[in-house]
C-alpha cells in the first residue's frame, strides 16, 4: 500500500510537471523538467517493468502494466488464484527492492489516507461492487500500517478477475490514495 500511494503522488506530481502547472504560459520540455524528477519516472517504470518480469518468469504471464503506466493488471485471475499471485507479487517486489518514490507515510497521512478508503467505499458500492470487509477502527488502520503490515484497503475485496479496463475506470473515479 505505502508504494502505491506514493507512486500514485509521484505520478501526479510528474503528470503536473509535464503538463505544466503555470497555467498554460510555458510548456515543460525533457531539458526544463528537473532531471530528479525525470529519473524517478524512469525509475518507476524500470521498477515495475521489472515486477511484470518477475512475475512472467514465475508463471504468472497474463501480468501486465495497467493503462496509466502505474501499476500492473492481471488478465484472467480466479478468486482461487488470487492467494497465489499475492504471494508471487510481494516476492516480486521484495526482489525489486523498494519503489524509487517509495517514503515511508506520517502518522497524519496515515489517517488521511484510512478517511478517504472508507469513503472510497460507498463510491465502489455506487458503481455496483460489492465491498465484503467492514473497515477497521482509525487507531488499528492506523497501528498496522506503521507496523509495515498490509492495512485493510476495500479494493482487496474486489474480484480479481475484473476486466483491466473496469478496473481503471474503477480507480479512476475511486482513486486509492487521496493525493492527487
């Protein structure tokens, strides 16, 4: 979860960048946009380049980078195989190391992010999924995610096999973090 949130702001942040946040008076080129900023992306996508790798080479060869570029998607997955590719995914990306815009969340951010996932629910249940899991109390979301534990999160319940292009649509309009 911490990777994900951070790629999901470093990926805002970049997207800001290269749109040019100066209301349109100057467009960012390769040599304006900061090259800090420029290696993290090709870092990025090194890195998760190299998760999809690992998990063809580990029998998973449906894995694939989603549409924006920031994730991996998962043709086919079974609610019977999700336990297996879970376990392929974390030795994967123990493999590949931390993410290059992985930081560690403050407590308040932790806080902030466990508000916006219990709103994500109801935005979930309004385009027809169903979200199984009750969230846990503030303190024990809080607790297990600065333990380093996977915290509770509605889209885990979400099922596995869902059409990739769903599944962006989905995060599209429920992101999982609340930095944009």
């Amino acid at each position: 979860m911490k990777s994900a949130c951070a790629r999901t702001i470093s990926w805002a942040v970049c997207a800001a960048v290269l749109l040019g946040c100066s209301g349109g008076e100057e467009v960012a080129t390769p040599g304006s946009i900061p090259s800090e900023t420029m290696s993290t992306v090709r870092g990025m996508e090194e890195w998760i380049v190299g998760v999809v790798e690992c998990l063809h080479d580990s029998g998973w060869p449906s894995a694939e980078l989603n549409s924006t570029g920031d994730g991996i998607n998962v043709r086919d997955l079974t609610a019977e195989q999700r336990g297996d590719f879970r376990g392929a995914h974390d030795l994967c990306v123990e493999l590949a190391g931390d993410a290059p815009n992985s930081a560690p969340l403050g407590e308040d951010e932790v806080r902030q992010l466990y508000a916006h996932l219990v709103a994500m629910v109801t935005c979930i249940e309004e385009l027809g999924y169903e979200v199984r899991s009750t969230p846990p109390s503030e303190s024990v979301f809080v607790q297990t995610y600065l333990s380093g534990e996977p915290p509770w999160s509605p889209y885990v319940d979400l099922d596995a096999s869902m059409n990739p292009s769903d599944w962006d649509e989905l995060n599209r309009r429920c992101p999982q973090a609340p930095w944009k």
